[in-house]
C-alpha cells in the first residue's frame, strides 16, 4: 500500500504548531486538513483523554459558533495519537491564514469558566470523561508558546 502523506512526516523534529496537512476537493471546494500539534510528539507526554475531551467541546464551540468562519468549519477534533487535533475547513488556506482564528479559539479555551458545552449525558456520549482545568492549562500553553511566538518552524513540516 501507498504511504499516506502524514505519515512521511519527522514526528522526532516535529513542533507544537500548525501546520497544512492536506488539500482535497470535495466536488468545486477545496478542503484544507491543519494538524494543529499542542504538544511535540515522541518527547512531551500525550495529552489525556480528559483534556482533549474538553478542548474538543470547547474549540468546536467556539469555531462552529465564529462570526467569520462559522460557515467554513467542517470538522475539529482530536488526532489518535493525544499530541494535538485536526481542524478542517472548506478553502484553500495556509496555517499563516488562520493563526488568528487560532489565537482567538485558544484564548477562548485558556479563559473559559462555566459548564463546558455539550457536557451531558443527554448531548455526550462519554460525558463525565472532561477536565477543564487541564484543558485550559493545556490551551493557556499552546498560546503563549506556539501561537504567539509563531515562526517558520511552526508550520513547515520536516520530512523523513
């Protein structure tokens, strides 16, 4: 079987960052798959099922909710491996596009008080499975050192 591109990645030099990891069309559109990596993979420990629990309500939020982008969300959701998660949006983007839109959703995340959307065993499938002290520490972290302090190494990809 072919490679899948994701995997021809260096995940031993990759950063926390944000980075283009595909571009398909569906029909006319062009949809743009962005790692968004929260932590470094194979030195920093994974995130928690927690954590990426409550980042996943919260960042899905706040993106589906965006007066700007609403319309373009597709998906936000965590990648198998805990190091970070996928965000997919209808068009032709580059990381350096929606380094805005992520400084907005991460400090969302960083400040968010009150019950975390979605949190119910009615709305949930795994409801109880939340942490939103973690998230925001985790989130709080991502901001400060990746988003706000962004360079080419934080989303140029190193291949194998």
């Amino acid at each position: 079987m072919k490679t899948i591109a994701s995997f021809t990645v260096d995940h031993n030099k990759l950063l926390p960052g944000i980075y283009v990891s595909r571009k398909d069309t569906a029909g006319d559109t062009v949809v743009t798959t962005f790692d968004i990596r929260m932590t470094a993979p194979n030195r920093e420990p994974v995130m928690n099922t927690a954590e990426i629990h409550t980042i996943e309500h919260l960042g899905a939020t706040f993106l589906r909710n965006h007066a700007e982008w609403a319309d373009r969300v597709l998906y936000f959701g965590p990648m198998g491996c805990r190091t970070g998660f996928y965000l997919l949006l209808a068009g032709d983007y580059t990381s350096l596009d929606i380094l805005p839109l992520m400084r907005e959703c991460f400090s969302f995340i960083a400040d968010y008080t009150g019950e975390i959307p979605g949190a119910a065993p009615e709305q949930c499938g795994n409801y109880l499975d939340q942490n939103l002290p973690m998230a925001k520490l985790l989130a709080d972290r991502f901001y400060e050192n990746v988003l706000l302090r962004f360079t080419k190494e934080h989303y140029t990809y190193t291949s194998l």
